[in-house]
C-alpha cells in the first residue's frame, strides 16, 4: 500500500535548474516584448481560445455580424451584410520555433470556411487567411499532397488533417480575408 506522502518541491528537485529552463525559454521567445508574448506561453486549446477571439473582434470589426455556433462542428457564424452566414472553423498556429503547422483540421466536421491565424515566430509577422471547405476536399480527392493524414495514419477513421504553413502559403486555394 502507497503511504500518503507530502513533499515539498525543493525537496524532489533543483529548483535552480527549473529557473534556468524557464529563463531560456523566456529569452528565446520570438514574441518577446511584444502583445503575443502571453499568448505564445499558453497550451495549444488556449492559444486557440485567443485566436478565435482575435479573428472574430478583426471580423466584427470589418462589418462582419459573428454569432456563437450552434454546435462543435464549428467554432463561429459569420454572417455577411447580404445575411449570407458561413460556419467557420479557426486554426491559430503560435509556436515559438520556426515548425508551423495548422493541425486537427477534420473532413466531417460541418464547416464552410476555415480561417487560418498564424502568429509566425521567424519573419513575426501575423497573418490571417482562408479557405473553403470545398477547396480543402477536393484538394484531398485529388491527391494533391498539400495536407497529411494526422495521428491514425491512413488506415484508420481518423479524418483530421496537418499542414506545414510554409507549404500552405502556396496553395492555390488559400486567400486574403478581404477575398471573404
């Protein structure tokens, strides 16, 4: 049987090495001194949080009307002033090395339009881009090699997608937010 054991954490540990570690993630950080610097610490769903956020105050803000969506196929309604809405899927990529990938894009989920928001950590520039689910499938169909099975590989169910954003920014079908 396991005792109840309480332990201090300078017990177990050399907190002086932990503050090191810290300290040199702190100073490599591409986002340093900048508003992404908070954003660029958090776990990956946190990051995605804010990106949503970010996405729908910039879409709010260029005349869009945003609604919550209505199930977790998607993560906003965006309606034009034609009252045309889409269900939009938000991918927000924040690394702090130069690996940027947009990840876990599913085929089955009931999206329109995916906006991709990719803070970039080796030339730190932001950008905010799209495109349809249409483009995405048919670029799947026809074995274009842009985007890779994620986690199960081929054989398995799993219908979520990766892509590297280097490769993605020359894709055909990838567009400015003011083609919207």
């Amino acid at each position: 049987m396991l005792k109840n054991l309480k332990l201090e954490i300078q017990e177990i540990c050399n907190l002086n090495e932990v503050q090191s570690y810290l300290s040199t993630r702190e100073e490599n950080n591409p986002w340093r001194g900048t508003v992404i610097e908070d954003i660029s610490l958090l776990c990956n769903s946190q990051k995605g949080v804010c990106g949503e956020l970010i996405v729908s105050s910039y879409m709010e803000k260029n005349g869009y009307i945003i609604e919550k969506r209505n199930n977790i196929s998607n993560d906003r309604i965006i309606k034009t002033n034609e009252n045309v809405k889409y269900r939009v899927e938000i991918k927000t990529s924040i690394p702090l090395n130069k690996n940027v990938a947009i990840n876990h894009i599913a085929k089955s989920k009931k999206w329109d339009r995916l906006i991709v928001f990719v803070c970039h950590p080796v030339d730190l520039q932001i950008y905010m881009l799209w495109f349809s689910k249409k483009d995405f499938v048919s670029s799947i169909e026809k074995n274009e090699n842009f985007f890779k099975v994620q986690q199960g590989g081929k054989l398995s169910t799993n219908d979520d997608y990766i892509v590297n954003f280097e490769k993605l920014r020359n894709w055909k079908y990838l567009r400015e937010m003011d083609e919207w």
